[in-house]
C-alpha cells in the first residue's frame, strides 16, 4: 500500500486567510497544498482598506470599484454622509479576488486540489496528521444553497455546503495543517477542541447588474449603510457598488428573520427593484474570535475559522489575510523547532495588535445596534467630525489611533450623551 503524500504544510480552505498562508509558506520554499472547495464563493461587500493593499501587494487593477463616501442611513431615512479625504476604499469582487489569491499562491509553488474535507487524525508515528479530503469538481455554485436558506438565519449552520460532484477518497500527511475552511470549520471541530464556538450572524446578499443609465441618487462611488430593525434587528443592511454590479445585502444572529424579506425591502428602499439579479449568497459570519487557534500540535486555525470577523463592521477580509499570514508564521516556526505549542503564536500576536479593536467594536454593537431609537442617535452621532476622522483613520489604518487625546474626550462625552438621550437626534 503506498504511502500518503507529505507535505510540510496543508492549508484547508482556499478563501484569502487560506490563500495568503499558503502564499507566504510557498514563497518561503515549504512544501504547501492548498485544498478548496467547489463552487464556493462567500456573501460580502467586498471592501478592502488601503493597508491591505500595501501589506498584502494587491494591485490595483483587481479593484471593481473605488468608494470614496459611506453614507449611513437611519430608520427615520436621516443621511449621513462621510467623505474619505485624501482616499479611497478598495472594491473588489469576491469570486475574481480570491481566485487571484489562490493562483499567486499556486504561482510561488503551492500545490492546488479542489476536494471537501472530511476528517483529520493524528499520524501515529507523532510526527504530524492525516489529512482526509474527497476530490472534487464543481456542479454549480451555491446559489440555490443561498435560495434555499435565506428566509431565516436557523440554517446558517448548514450555509456553506456546496453543491459538488464527489470523486476518489484521497489522504496526504502534513507536518501543520491550517484551518482556514471557515466560520463553520470542520478543522477547528475536529482538532482543536478547547473553548467554546463564535458566536455567528449569517450574511446573506444578493448581487446586481447594474443599469447602463442608474436611477436617480444612485453613486457609484458611495457605500450606502442602513441600520433599520426591519433591515436587521442586530446588523446592519448595505448596498455596496462594485462598478458593473453591486452587492446588496444583510445579516442577523436571529434565527427567524428572513434575510430574503429584508433584502427586498432594502432594494425598495434604494429604487434597486428593476435590477437583474446575478447570483444569491449566504454564509455565517463568526462576531468573537475563539478562545483558542492551536491544538498545540499540529493544527492551526484563521479567518473565519478563527472568528476574526470585526464585530459592528463585519469587515473581514484585512483581519482575514493577516490571520493567514501570522498562521504561516506560527507554522513555520512549529516545524524549524519541531515545537507544536510555536502555533499559539499566532492568535497570541493577533490579538495584541487587534484585540483591543475587537473589543471596542463588540461594545459599539451591543449599545448601538439594540433597537431603531439607539440607531437612530447613532447615524446622528456619525456627523461629528471628531467621529469620522478617527473612525476612518482606525479604518484604513487598521489601530485605534492615540495621536488625538483630545478628540477622544469629546468622542467619550458625545457618546455618553447620545446613549442618554441627551443630545439632539
């Protein structure tokens, strides 16, 4: 019986932490396999901050679009509109991006596989796994998965099945494996077992053709945001322009709102009911990183699979792909060693330089997302100037900028003031 094929690293799951692992471990002269699934492409707006950018060397001709405005709208239909001074805020379409991603990985030697996998055990000689993955190839993509769903947020666990066509049963050894196989990961269930799952919403959107003549008020460089209970109860709703289509959508930890409904009434609400429909997505979106990434071993988890998922924001592309690259890091220092405990590492470092946003945001969303009276002083506390600028530049820089102690004081007793009622709505 021949033995299974060895690699230094496999890397389960293909989106960007995945691809961005597997990138840095083959540009690093390991052994790398990257498995993804068939006809997987995740429900998102697409953002992408200019750090990213810089960090990850994302050139700019993968841009869809570029948003220079995010307008917040209330549950009164109050405006807000923030301009970026100076920049602008990268879209990109998902299904383009990550395949982009994952062909420069396969381009600096990462071995691609297209498979679902199924089961991972330690090897016995203790040097590593064995990783059991069904090749596979694609049917169609998860667009009559999304139909399916999208009436309530119940089956956000069964979300991210794929329709595929399942072929030979195939097992390779690896030194490190690295979950990355998202918010509903079968790694991280299997393999690292200690502390208890993300909490989830489920996102569901819809992508648009967009008209050659755009209705009136439509700006195809502006983010429209709409924090409306009927939108979402606990989220946010958003139609995000991506040049010749946009994504329009929204997301909630409730398990009985139908994502469906409030995505039609958003597109009433923004004159979209005429445009063509090209797809339909959904996928959960873990709000809490999880307590632990590592089985001190030989596994490791990131992205979605970690829970790094900005809550409030819903933003996770940036904290994705560095989640990858720390992953990366943690593994590659786990096999130089042959030390597996080297893999907590990488939340470790992660969250020292992001916890303290994490922790922020989560606060920001429990106060400000409970009911349409809190949201309504919310969009009115977007105007303030001191708000915008250092929302934005935490956004785009990705850190709780200290250079203005000042700002944060008036930002402190604002906020205070709006949570009591105090100021004017």
């Amino acid at each position: 019986m021949s033995q299974p094929e060895m690699f230094d690293v496999v890397v389960v799951g293909g989106g960007p932490a995945g691809a961005t692992a597997a990138d840095d471990l083959a540009s690093k002269g390991l052994r790398v396999l990257l498995l993804d699934r068939a006809g997987r492409i995740k429900p998102c707006g697409g953002a992408i901050p200019p750090r990213l950018m810089r960090d990850f060397a994302i050139p700019e001709s993968l841009l869809a679009a570029r948003a220079t405005c995010a307008r917040m709208v209330s549950p009164a239909d109050q405006q807000v509109d923030i301009h970026i001074q100076g920049g602008y805020v990268g879209m990109v379409d998902r299904e383009v991006f990550d395949e982009w991603l994952r062909e420069r990985a396969a381009s600096h030697g990462a071995i691609r596989r297209t498979g679902r996998f199924e089961r991972y055990e330690a090897d016995p000689d203790g040097s590593g796994a064995l990783v059991h993955f069904a090749a596979t190839s694609p049917r169609r993509p998860g667009v009559a998965a999304a139909d399916a769903q999208a009436d309530g947020a119940a089956v956000a666990d069964h979300a991210e099945s794929d329709d595929h066509i399942a072929g030979e049963a195939v097992c390779v050894r690896a030194r490190v494996v690295i979950g990355a196989d998202g918010a509903r990961s079968q790694v991280a269930r299997q393999a690292v077992t200690h502390g208890k799952p993300a909490d989830c919403v489920f996102a569901y959107h819809e992508i648009l053709q967009a008209p050659a003549v755009k209705p009136a008020g439509y700006d195809e460089s502006r983010c429209d945001v709409y924090y409306r209970g009927t939108v979402s109860p606990d989220f946010y709703g958003w139609v995000f322009p991506h040049g010749d289509t946009l994504s329009v959508g929204t997301g909630s930890a409730d398990k009985g709102f139908s994502l469906r409904h409030a995505t039609a009434e958003l597109r009433e609400s923004a004159g979209l009911q005429g445009f063509t429909t090209l797809r339909r997505e959904g996928a959960p979106l873990p709000m809490r990183p999880l307590e632990r990434w590592d089985n001190g071993r030989d596994v490791v988890l990131a992205g979605d699979a970690a829970g790094v998922v900005a809550p409030a924001s819903g933003e996770g592309i940036y904290y994705a792909m560095l989640g990858g690259r720390l992953a990366a890091e943690a593994a590659q220092e786990a096999i130089i060693t042959n030390d597996g405990r080297k893999l907590a590492l990488a939340r470790k470092r992660f969250m020292g330089e992001h916890g303290r946003v994490f922790w922020v945001l989560g606060l920001m969303q429990h106060f400000w997302y409970g009911s349409d009276k809190r949201r309504e002083r919310f969009v009115a506390m977007c105007r303030d100037r001191d708000v915008q600028q250092l929302t934005f530049d935490a956004y785009m820089n990705k850190r709780l900028v200290r250079a203005k102690p000042l700002a944060h004081v008036r930002i402190f007793f604002k906020d205070m003031a709006h949570l009591l009622g105090l100021a004017r709505v």
